[in-house]
C-alpha cells in the first residue's frame, strides 16, 4: 500500500535519513521508534505524501509520489487518516463539525450525518459531542482526532505519538481503538517512545517494530 525504496531526505543541507525499505502491507502494525529528532515525524510525512525524498522512490498505492500532482496527492490522501501529535481543533466548532470536517470540504455531508452518531459512540464521545475543543481533555482530543482521522474510511491510519500528551489508562483505551482497526484489515503505522504501549499492542497483535537511529531504518531487536 505504502512503499519507501531506498529513500533518503535531507534538511537544510544536512541528511536526515538515508538507504530507508519500508512497506507497509495491507492489514499490517508497525511501530516507528527511536530517539528524538531521528526524523520519525518526516519519515511519516513521506509516508502521506506530506514531504518529498530527497532520494529514492516513494509509492502510494503503487504510484511513485514523485510523479503525482498536487490531486493525484490529494486523492492518496484520502485513503491515509492521519492522528497528528499536536492535533488542531477549530476551536469556534463545535466537537461534531470538527470531527466531519474532512467529508465536509469533499461535499460528503450526508455521509457525515450518517456515520458521524456511531463513530462518535466507538470513540467514547457521545456526551462530548457539542463540546468545543477548548472544553476538551487532553485524552478526549486525542480519541477525537482518531476519529476525525477514520471518518473517511482510510486504509492505512498513520498516527504520530498519539498517546504522549495522556496518562496510561487512556493511552490503552486508545491502543484498543487502533487494535480494533487493524482487526478490521486497516494498516497501522504509530510513532512512539514508550516501550509499554508497544509491549501492551505485542499482547494483542501481531507487530513490527522498526527503529529510527544514526540516519537508518532497521528491525528493533527481541528486547522489546
């Protein structure tokens, strides 16, 4: 579905990453680790088309990322839900009109309508729904912006630290959700730095584990 094949990015003149093989099947986990500043956040970014290699060839649903225009982009995109670490909110709206955003600006609104009750249900936010985001936890913002990232449908869900900012118990009601996901055949992608939610997820799942160390990509060790 996503595929890197040896593909290096740089920044400000500097390399970030390089010689980086990744692909992510249909129905597969994986969880990107590795210390600060490694580049996981751009190594997702490439991943929905966010960023440009630098080197090497990127494909998105077997169409080299280098080739498309900014639709074609656009199009892939819609097929990737994406759970930002900081995730924005419009804070004038309301908890539900948030949520449906993306099938508003593709002129899906009666699917939003349709949908919107159940997935609000799945994420434990029924009550919330016409809260503003201001009036928000941190852990009811995250378990929103999954289900913002879900609404339209994606097959691959790429999600950066999404439990960084919540205390343990909600990072499990939100790993729950992401399991569930991946039961119904998404692909899942997750950045993280905390070795226990991968551990929970190994319990439940079948992972993969990569590391994002000294500007390469490999296969984290039996430790985890």
């Amino acid at each position: 579905m996503i595929d890197l094949d040896n593909v290096a990015y740089s920044y400000g003149g500097a390399e970030l990453f390089s010689q980086v093989r990744l692909s992510l099947a249909a129905g597969s986990f994986h969880f990107l680790t590795g210390p600060s500043g490694a580049g996981k956040t751009t190594l997702l970014k490439l991943c929905y088309g966010e960023l440009q290699a630098t080197s090497g060839q990127v494909r998105l649903f077997g169409e080299d990322a280098a080739m498309m225009d900014r639709d074609a982009v656009a199009m892939s995109r819609r097929r990737i839900g994406v759970v930002h670490q900081d995730c924005q909110f419009l804070d004038h709206l309301p908890l539900t009109e948030n949520i449906a955003l993306p099938l508003t600006v593709s002129g899906r609104e009666a699917d939003a309508e349709a949908n919107l009750g159940d997935l609000l249900g799945w994420v434990g936010l029924r009550n919330q729904a016409a809260q503003f985001p201001p009036q928000l936890s941190g852990g009811e913002r995250q378990r929103a912006a999954l289900a913002r990232a879900v609404i339209m449908s994606p097959h691959v869900i790429i999600a950066d630290e999404p439990t960084g900012n919540v205390d343990w118990e909600m990072s499990q009601r939100l790993l729950t959700l992401l399991v569930e996901l991946n039961r119904m055949g998404k692909t899942v992608l997750i950045a993280t730095h905390d070795m226990n939610l991968i551990r929970a997820a190994k319990s439940q799942v079948t992972t993969r584990v990569l590391r994002l160390k000294d500007r390469r990509l490999m296969q984290a060790g039996g430790e985890l």
